[in-house]
C-alpha cells in the first residue's frame, strides 16, 4: 500500500483496517542485536502495517526503539502504554495533494491544526507533519508565499505550546506536481516563517533521488531540518546493498551537525523477515 492510501485510511485504522497478527509469538531474540543511541531510532507505522499495532508496538520495545512515526491521538494511548514516543504525529492535514501553498485550503488547514496542536502537546509529543500540496499549475513563488500566510496564522499556537511544524520534502517521482520538491524552496519557507517551531522533514530517499548530495545538503542546511526519513534508492526498500547509498556516513554526517532528534526508517521491507529487515536498517544507522 502506498503512504498516500495509509493516510486516507488512517483515522479508521484502529477500527477498521484488516490486519495481521504475530499470534502471540515472540520476536526472536538477537544477543549481538543492540542499539548505541547515538541515533534516536525511529519505525514509521505504515510500512510495518501487515502488524496490528499493539504486537508492533511489542517488537519495538524488544528492539529497543523508543518511538514511531506517523501516528493519531486515537493511536497514542496504546503508545503510552508501552512508553513509545510518536516521534511524528499526523491527522490534521487534508491530503499530501491539498496543502498550505493553496489559499483554499487555509480555512480547513487552520481548524485543522489549531485542534490538533493542542493535542500533540497535552500527549507530551513535539513534532506534528504538513505538507505543500500540489502545484496545479502554480508558480512556486506564489506558493511559497501563500504557505507563509497561511502557516503564520498558527504558528503564535505552535510556539506557545512547544510544537514543531514539520513540512515533508518529497521527490517528482513519486509525487508529481508537489511543490515542496527541493531543499532550497523548503529552506526557504522556513527563513520566510522565521520560527523555531517550523522545520523540515528532511526525506533522505525523496532528496537523493530528486537532487543527490546528501550530505553536503546536511551540512549546509541542518538548521532547518527537525526530523529524517530514510529508505532505499530505488524501491524504498531495505537500506542495504541493494540500494546505491551508504547510509552510515549519512548519519554520520547527521551527527556531527549536533542533532538530537529522531531519525525514522520508512522503507517498505521485502524480506519474508521484515523484523529481520528492521533490525538491519537500524544497525546499519546505528553509527
């Protein structure tokens, strides 16, 4: 399933969504398997979403990962019971489509995040996701702009009640048209905002496949990243020798900028043993 049909479905999950179940087995254990912490560990939820999110929650406590991403208020009592952090929260977007860089939208998007902020802060969460929307013919400039306006009637909100807005960079491979598509634009819009609590989600597969040089853009824009992504390139799967990068030196690159936030892996695992593929992915990023 593709994150964009996970989020649509997403305020149903809990309810509604065929899911399987581990059936009580226990994650196999790894004596040589444990994390340094140098990196906060972070698993998004969709692409581990075969697993009900209980026995999910289960195997990250197992593996030592402090927190998830991508999850909803109707998610987050079952994270506080097993003291799981949602590193990224979601629910008051519209669509990845149907952003802030469109006036339209200001109007549901502001209802939206002024319910949702408060939420986020009385969980004792920190970070809360957004997104551009698409182009549709608009100039960049004016999208740009319209995002500031919109953006800047809720940030006094965000501030006021310690919230990071973080807005995804995402590839024109796939997601055409969507104007947050580089880092230079995003870097941008955070100057323009001029807030603290306003970031970028910086995606480590969408920004090498849509412009490359990773680490030089981590080096020289690191201030205005709040949270990362990870996957391989191509495919969005496993982070190993299948994909063309190296990621230990990505976060390596990460760590010498001081970041303390979470990094979070999103790729969609293909092994038959998808915790298996997990804790690859996290060993491979635990520098």
């Amino acid at each position: 399933m593709k994150r964009r049909n996970f989020m649509a479905s997403s305020t149903a999950a809990v309810a509604g969504m065929a899911i399987s179940s581990l059936n009580g087995q226990s994650v196999p254990k790894n004596q040589d398997f444990k994390l340094k912490h140098n990196i906060n560990h972070s698993v998004c939820r969709w692409c581990f979403q075969d697993y009900e999110l209980e026995d999910f929650l289960k195997i990250l406590v197992d593996l030592d990962v402090k927190a998830i991403d991508l999850t909803g208020p109707e998610e987050w009592p079952l994270l506080k019971k097993y003291n799981i952090e949602c590193s990224m929260c979601w629910g008051a977007e519209i669509s990845l489509m149907e952003g802030w860089n469109n006036p339209k939208h200001h109007e549901q998007l502001i209802k939206n995040y002024t319910e949702m902020i408060p939420k986020v802060a009385d969980a004792g969460y920190r970070n809360l996701i957004c997104f551009s929307g698409n182009r549709n013919g608009m100039n960049d400039y004016v999208g740009l702009q319209n995002c500031v306006e919109g953006l800047s009637k809720i940030m006094p909100m965000a501030e006021k009640l310690g919230v990071t807005l973080q807005m995804e960079l995402f590839n024109q491979v796939n997601h055409p048209d969507y104007m947050c598509d580089n880092t230079l634009w995003g870097v941008e819009l955070c100057r323009r905002i001029g807030s603290d609590n306003f970031k970028l989600l910086f995606d480590i597969y969408h920004m090498q496949i849509q412009e490359g040089d990773i680490i030089r853009s981590i080096q020289n824009y690191h201030p205005y990243f709040g949270h990362y992504h990870t996957a391989g390139v191509p495919g969005r799967h496993e982070i190993d020798e299948t994909q063309e990068m190296y990621y230990p030196a990505v976060m390596n690159a990460i760590l010498k900028t001081g970041y303390t936030g979470y990094v979070a892996q999103e790729f969609i695992p293909t092994w038959d043993d998808k915790i298996a593929a997990l804790k690859d992915g996290l060993v491979r990023c635990d520098v």
